[in-house]
C-alpha cells in the first residue's frame, strides 16, 4: 500500500506572510538576490519545508521556484 493511498490530504502549514509571497513568486524561476532580506528569511522558511526549491547555478547565482502540490 502506498503513503498517497494511506493519507487522504496531506496540507502544509504556511503562514499569511508565506502565503501572500507564494502568490507572487509563481512558476517561473527568478533569482534569490531580487528579494528583500525580509523576503529571502521567508523564502529560506519555505524551502525548510519544501514548498519553494531552490536552484544553484554555477555556486554563484542562486533560483528559487514554487514547487507543484
């Protein structure tokens, strides 16, 4: 048996803070350095709890991108 098949609905608790910044993130990669030092706290929070995924490029430039739930 299979873990999706044992657990109906599997939810991660996300801020309102989180929330709102997911919204404005959308699919499409876009650089870590764009965000305010606010933002990148909020965005490191997300990827703690694999909802963004982050994308090193080179060791030098860093992505980050809203994973699919």
């Amino acid at each position: 048996m299979k873990l999706n098949e044992l657990i109906k609905s599997f939810n991660i608790f996300v801020t309102n803070e989180e929330k709102s910044l997911l919204e404005t993130l959308g699919t499409e990669a876009k650089p870590l350095s764009s965000f305010t030092e606010h933002d990148q706290v909020i965005i490191n929070n997300l990827i703690r709890k694999s909802v963004i995924s982050k994308i090193v490029i080179n060791k030098s430039s860093v992505m980050v991108m809203k994973n699919d739930f």
